[in-house]
C-alpha cells in the first residue's frame, strides 16, 4: 500500500481549494477554485466517512448555502437551502406581554462539525446571527437547538467585528452528550445533554471593552481547542488574550501575557501532541503579525511556557490570520497548517520544528482544514 494521502482543504475569499500530498507533506498539487468568486467561509472533512467534506459557502448577492462532496472535493452537491429561519425570543415591550418570536435570515454560515463517532449521520452548522443547528441526516434537514438560539441571555449578546456568529463548535467524544461553542462577543458555552441545555462559562476571562470587566457572558472569544489527551483541558484564543482551563470551562486562566500582544484567532491542539497547543498572535489594532514576520507559539502544559518555532528572518510580510486559518492533522510527528490573509499556506511537517511555504497563491484564507486517509493498494 502506498503512503497515507493528505488533503488540506482551504476555504477562501474567493472559493473552495484542496492541496494535495503525502505523508512527507514536502510537496503539494493544488485543485480548485470551487464555489468559484464565493466568500467560502469553512471547509469541514468528515473523519467518519472517507471522502465526505462539507462547505459554508456564503455569497453577498444568493445568500448562504451549504455543500457536500461524496469524493475528496472534486464535485459538490447543495445539500440545503439557502436561507433557514432563525427563530430567538427577545424581551416583550411590557412584562405583561408573552415573549414574541422573531424570525432573522442567516446572514453568514461560520462553521460545520462532524457529530460524534457514534451518531454518523450527525452534522452541526453555526451561523450568524448566532445560532446553532443540528442535522440527523447528513446535512438533507436542519433543527435548531433552541436550549443556545433562545437562551435566557441572549438579549444581552453584542456582535463582534465579524457580526453576531457562532463560530466554534467542538463535540467531546469521550464524554458522552458533551458538546462546547463559541460566540463572538457572547463568550464561551458548554452542554451535557447533546445540545438541548447550554451554560456560560467564561470565568477568569476578562473583556476589556465593557464597564464590567469580568462578566460571566459577553467575552469574544476567537477559537477553541480540545487538548487529546485530557478532555478538560481546553485552549482559547479571545479577544482579550490566550486561556487555558483544566476543568471543562468552569475556570479559565490567562497563560498568554508573556507574549505581550496575545490577541489573535487561531489555535489548534495535535492529536499526537497532548498537552500542546499552537498559537499565532496579532497586534490588537492592525491584525497583522509582530514586527512584520510569521511566527507561531508552541505552548506546553508540561513547562507552562510559550517557544517560538519560526527563524525571526524565514518570512516578512503583512500576515494576519482568520479565526479557521490554523490546524493540525493526526500524523506522527504531526504537521501543521497556517493559512493567512494574504494567500499564504505554510506548512511544517515535523511539529513545527521547520516550515516551508506551497508555492501558490491563494486568495486571502478563511478556514484550514485536514484530512488523512490510507493511500491506495
């Protein structure tokens, strides 16, 4: 058998790509642009089903859609409409009144999450106006989970730059109904019956940008990630710095300060690497990265410290990163994707120990995301 083949799959500006290579991850062939001109938001393989992606794909003038590809992203199918009714309670205009429904068009789609292992046909959608939806049967129908869409505080939820969206989404196959999401600017959310009731949990992370500085809901939390090894440990990129928690969410502390600047929107924890996780940070107010030079940070729960694992004079340029823009696949040792908003996809196939750069120029990177499958006989 040959070696494992991966897939990088970009969501960006201006469509759907895929990079193709090998276990040595040192050469690429590149395919696309599909959803050709459309502002592509995410890319989601499914791990459960070999060959099955899924695309956001949301346009200005046609409005949001999703698509699925039965193989590797060659040819796509719509799989949904695209608008879905978005239906949240809002305060009455005098408390005698009944809450009234009101119904809001999805302006955006933000993210796709395979269910868990369990639930094959699973498949979770965020979108903005934040809200979360749940489909049974790969993506043919939606539901909404109204225990997040209509939760007791959602009045008081503020949009961030990006709007109103839920943008994360993670499913906790070794707990059991555990699920967790992430809403800029609502903060962070857990639940523990598969979607139908939700908490905030956001304690220990400050916002800096509201009179009260340490709310229990209201962060703008960036990205999230599961550690593999320890399924309550979870990292976070907000606004307002880098977090860790070792409890599920109930307590978060700040690890970030270090670094002085750590805003940014990206983080994404190996699979092979427990107790790591990798950070690009920006300055706050341009976006771009320190000083001009691509640099990500390697985080170890072992030594509770930041390394950097960019050479300060490989690349110069003006880099920033969208919230999707960093993964990582399931090799060892693992290698790791870093698409920016300039067209750039860097790659390190060794654990961020060297990084190389595919020799195309992609339109500015939404999402990154990663597939490896058995190669063929």
């Amino acid at each position: 058998m040959a070696g494992k083949a991966v897939r990088v799959y970009l969501g960006t500006r201006k469509g759907t790509y895929v990079a193709e290579g090998d276990e040595k991850r040192r050469k690429w062939k590149v395919r696309g642009p599909y959803h050709e001109g459309m502002d592509v938001y995410h890319v989601q393989p499914d791990p459960r089903h070999d060959g099955t992606v899924y695309a956001g794909v949301n346009s200005p003038w046609w409005g949001p859609a999703l698509y699925r590809s039965r193989d590797h992203g060659k040819k796509w199918t719509e799989i949904a409409p695209p608008q879905m009714p978005v239906r949240a309670k809002r305060p009455p205009p005098n408390p005698e009144e009944d809450p009234r429904t009101v119904v809001r068009p999805i302006v955006n789609i933000w993210h796709l999450e395979p269910g868990p292992a369990r639930e094959p046909s699973t498949v979770y959608v965020g979108v903005d106006p934040a809200s979360l939806y749940r489909s049974t049967d790969s993506g043919k129908s939606w539901e909404p989970l109204n225990g997040l869409n209509q939760h007791e505080t959602r009045s008081k939820w503020n949009p961030g730059a990006g709007g109103l969206c839920l943008h994360s989404i993670l499913v906790d196959d070794r707990v059991p109904g555990r699920m967790y999401a992430g809403i800029s600017a609502a903060g962070t959310f857990r639940s523990d019956d598969s979607g139908e009731h939700w908490r905030p949990l956001n304690q220990g992370v400050q916002v800096s940008f509201q009179p009260d500085k340490n709310p229990p809901f209201g962060q703008c939390v960036h990205k999230i990630a599961l550690d593999s090894a320890d399924p309550s440990t979870i990292y976070r990129q907000d606004h307002d710095g880098i977090h860790v928690t070792h409890d599920a969410m109930e307590h978060w502390t700040r690890v970030g300060k270090p670094l002085g600047d750590d805003f940014g929107f990206v983080v994404t924890s190996p699979a092979t690497r427990p107790g790591t996780a990798y950070f690009a940070p920006l300055h706050s107010q341009s976006r771009i990265m320190k000083d001009g030079r691509l640099q990500v940070y390697r985080w170890s729960e072992k030594s509770r410290k930041f390394s950097p694992t960019v050479a300060a004079t490989k690349w110069a340029g003006s880099f920033g990163t969208h919230r999707e823009g960093l993964a990582s696949d399931s090799l060892d040792p693992p290698g790791l994707y870093l698409g920016s908003t300039t067209g750039d996809l860097f790659v390190s196939p060794d654990d961020a120990k060297s990084w190389e750069v595919v020799p195309f120029r992609f339109p500015s990177i939404h999402s990154v995301e990663v597939s490896v499958a058995p190669g063929r006989k």
